[in-house]
C-alpha cells in the first residue's frame, strides 16, 4: 500500500488523521517513522497559505504524497482574529485555559448576539512535483460567555453549538469527531486520494 505522509510531528493529530482516513487506499505515516527532521514556518497570511506551505515542503524533503492541515478560529466581531494566530492569540507560551480567557476579555462588552465565529480548517495534497489541491470545512456557532465542558481542546469550551445547546467541549468526543471542522475537511481529502490519478502517487 502507498504511503501517505502527515506533515505533523503530533502523535494525537496522527491517530485522528488515521481514524477520519480509515478505508482510504494509503498507509499514513509521520515525518519521525520515516527519519525526516524537518522544521516550516507557518508565515502564511491564511490557513491556505500555511497548509500548502507545509504540505509541498514536506512532500520535496521525503518524496512522498503529502498532507498538512492548517486550522483555527475566526470571530465576526473582532475581525476574523484570532485566525492564523489561534494558537499563539495570548502569547507564545500560552495554555487553552489563558487563550479562553483572553478571547472573552475582547468580547466582554460584545452580547450574544452578535458573538458569531466559526471553526475553519484547510487541509492541502502535495506529491514531490508540487500542489495537487486543497480541501477545507468549517463549522459555525457562537462565542459563550463563560467556558463550559472537559472534553476536547483549545477553544471547545468556549464555542457554542446553538443547534446542539452545548459547547463543543460539552459533547462527547464521538459527537465532536462526527461534526467538527477537521472532521469534515478529511471526508472531502478522502474522495480527493481515492479519485487520485496515478501519476501523482508515490511510495
């Protein structure tokens, strides 16, 4: 079976992509089990940018079909932030709980209303030769006044799914991995690879 390479040194994000792959004709592997040490700036001004970016420079430095994903929060009322800076939006050495807080202090005096915001994710296919595409998905919901739930990670506890009552971290992780941004974006790359022509698969 071809391999498939993740350009992600994540061990959980590998088990994901593993999972939402399954039934795909490609073996998944990380940059680790294939000896690869390699380090790229995510410089890009949108999560297109940074996902093609990594996505061809891992694919030239290995010589395999490649996929990199690229994903985040936007909210209306602050612009789109936190986008590409999701994960550094309260500082580099920031945690989830610090990054929660920080966003609700921006939105303390903006009402329920108008708290729209959606999950986005862009995930791109790359051979040796260059970009073969890019897929994405979203999801959107509301900012919650308060954090609520312990499931999931980053920004879950403080985004509200107002069809489902809940926040994304109030939902059991099966639910979550069923609706969520990434979730959705890796069903599409799936008929993607599966629809691949041979010319682009490599081993």
């Amino acid at each position: 079976m071809p391999r498939l390479l993740l350009a992600s040194n994540n061990p959980g994000k590998a088990a994901e992509y593993r999972r939402l792959l399954a039934g795909a004709p490609y073996r998944l592997v990380t940059p680790p089990e294939i000896g690869l040490e390699l380090c790229v700036a995510e410089s890009g001004k949108s999560f297109e940018e940074n996902a093609i970016l990594k996505a061809t420079s891992y694919a030239a430095a290995s010589g395999l079909l490649t996929i990199a994903d690229d994903s985040g929060l936007e909210v209306d009322a602050l612009g789109g932030e936190p986008g590409v800076l999701s994960a550094r939006y309260a500082g580099e050495k920031a945690g989830d709980t610090e990054r929660n807080a920080f966003l609700l202090s921006r939105l303390k005096r903006i009402p329920m209303e108008r708290r729209q915001a959606r999950f986005r994710c862009v995930i791109a296919l790359a051979s040796p030769k260059g970009l073969i595409g890019t897929v994405s998905s979203e999801v959107e919901g509301l900012i919650a006044l308060e954090p609520g739930g312990r499931h999931g990670f980053g920004y879950d506890p403080i985004f509200y799914l107002p069809e489902l009552s809940n926040t994304m971290a109030e939902l059991p992780p099966e639910e979550k991995n069923n609706i969520s941004h990434r979730a959705r974006a890796a069903a599409k790359l799936k008929m993607l690879l599966n629809n691949l022509r041979p010319d682009n698969n490599t081993t």
